[in-house]
C-alpha cells in the first residue's frame, strides 16, 4: 500500500516527514480549531456544514485562516483522493501557528493548515448493538463566556477530564452538566433521548458543539415524522426517557442502554434509535461532495 501523505501547509508530505514545529502554539497552547470529518461511499460527508463551522469557530477566536473556504473543501478532497480513501475519517486542523513562547497570538504570523486523511474506529463492535452503560461526571462543561464549547478547539481539556471520570469508573463516555446542571453532552458526541413520542436534544445554548451528525439526525427526525424539539434536559429527563443515544462524526449513532445505574426504558435498544441508524446509513450513501476517482 502507498506511504499516506498529509496535507501541511500547501504541501502533501509522507506521513514520517508531516511534522510540525514545537513553537506552534496549536501544541504550546491548544491555540486552533479542527474537524473531525467522515468520508461513505467515496463521498465526504456534509463537507459543506463542516467548513462552516471551521471558519465559526476560527473566526470566534480571531484567527484568520490563509485559504478560502472553498479551498478547505478542496484540500479535504485532495486528501482523500491521494490516500484513497473512499470511506475514512478526516482531521482538518488549523492552528495558530509559529510564534514565540509567549501567549500572544498576534505573534504568530500564520496560521497552519493540516489535514490527515485515514481511518477511526471509536467504539468496539458489540458496544453498537448492545448499547453503552455511562455515567454522569462532576466536571461542568466549560462555561461559554470562558470557552464557548460551540467552538470546537484544539482545547479538549475539560472532555478529556470528564473522559478519565467516566472510565476510571468503569465506563466508556460520561454525560456532561453544565453550571445550572442541566445536560450538555458528552464528551465527543451530542445526547438524544426519546421521552414521551419526542425526540429530544440540548440546544447548543446549554453548553454542546452544534454536531454536523446531530443536525442530520434531526433533519431526519423531522423528514420521517417524528417530534423533534431542541429543549432544556434534565438527568430526571434521561432518567425516564425511553430510548437515549449518542451522535458524533467518529462515533456516528450509538444507542446508550444505561446512564448512572438506571436502565433506559427496557435497557435494550429501541425501535427509534433503529429506524434513524438505517436512514443514516441511507443518507451516507448519496449525501457528500463527490471524491474524484473514488464515488
Ligand atoms: N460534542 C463534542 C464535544 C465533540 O467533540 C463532537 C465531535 N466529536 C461532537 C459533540 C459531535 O459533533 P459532530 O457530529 O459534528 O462530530
């Protein structure tokens, strides 16, 4: 098989030369933001809602991206298109780039460009078919006015807290309160539940990153008929809802059976998580911007 070739600032270098200096303060700082992006069926998925909310985030933490969106979308494809990868994941990072060892960032001249076009498993098999057991961690989600969990940044600290609870007690994902103790999310994917014939989910306002995979569930809730409401939530609420499951680009729709001790609903795996996994599945197979020589 080919040498995989990442994408660094204009250029695409072997994967043992793709390297970045230690003066970047994406790596002194976690100063930058990212994507986590899926390729199905040699077409990148929602390519589009993708790069917008790159340049939201980048543009929330006034940083200037060098390229146009429209040649993010390329680079993406590119990417893919060299290392062959018709069905993948792809990590598109731009961080603020060389400066000194200070924090400030109108020190650093450029921001960098990398993009990495390979593949992700997240979650064992047997966890997509019998469900997850989670729990709730004491770690808040970061509050907005000190860091907006709707920019998705090279920031992963206050997940990766909550992630050492969740398994240091045993589990694979934790469910995140924010201040006011309501439901955030966890802590790489957005949480749906089903509770009383609605299907729903935390506004992005109550603490969670606005998922590329959340608005294509919802959009295709809605398409089928279903309620769908962007509410307030509540651990009672999870409590007693009926179904509740995960949604994340890496993860893509994993069905949660337990949370805190308390089975949902009968503690298997419901008929509305199952009918909105195979419309996902549907919907990968004719939604993306096309890979040339690949869909
Ligand atoms: N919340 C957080 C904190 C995330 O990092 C992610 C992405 N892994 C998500 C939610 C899900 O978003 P998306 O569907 O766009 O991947």
């Amino acid at each position: 098989m080919a040498e995989q070739l990442v994408y660094i600032d204009g250029e695409f270098l072997p994967k043992n030369e793709a390297k970045v200096s230690v003066f970047d303060h994406g790596f002194l700082y976690g100063d930058g933001v990212f994507e986590g992006i899926r390729a199905y069926h040699g077409k990148v998925f929602r390519l589009g809602p993708h790069i917008e909310r790159l340049y939201e985030s980048a543009k929330a933490i006034g940083l200037v991206i060098p390229v146009s969106p429209q040649e993010m979308g390329d680079i993406v494809i590119e990417s893919c298109r060299r290392n062959g990868i018709a069905n993948g994941y792809i990590r598109l990072v731009v961080s603020r780039g060389v400066g000194d060892l200070g924090l400030n960032p109108y020190l650093c001249p450029k921001a960098s460009i990398i993009c990495i076009a390979a593949t992700i498993q997240l979650y064992p098999v047997e966890l997509y078919e019998k469900g997850l057991d989670i729990v709730t961690v004491a770690t808040p989600r970061n509050h907005p006015e000190a860091l907006n969990p709707r920019i998705k940044s090279l920031n992963y600290l206050n997940n990766i807290m909550a992630k050492m609870e969740a398994i240091r007690a045993g589990v694979q994902e934790a469910v995140m309160l924010n201040l006011q103790g309501f439901v955030a999310e966890c802590t790489g994917d957005n949480i749906f539940i089903w509770r009383r014939g609605k299907l729903i989910t935390p506004p992005s306002t109550e603490g969670a990153l606005e998922g590329i995979t959340r608005n294509a569930v919802i959009d295709l809730a809605r398409a089928k008929g279903l309620v769908v409401a962007e509410e307030r939530m509540s651990r009672f609420d999870i409590y007693t809802a009926d179904e509740m499951f995960l949604t994340g680009t890496g993860a893509e729709l994993i069905p949660v059976v337990k949370v805190d001790g308390r089975a949902i609903g009968e503690g298997g795996v419901g008929p509305v998580f199952k009918g909105l996994l195979e419309d996902f599945k549907a919907l990968t197979k004719v939604d993306g911007a096309p890979i040339p020589g690949l869909s």
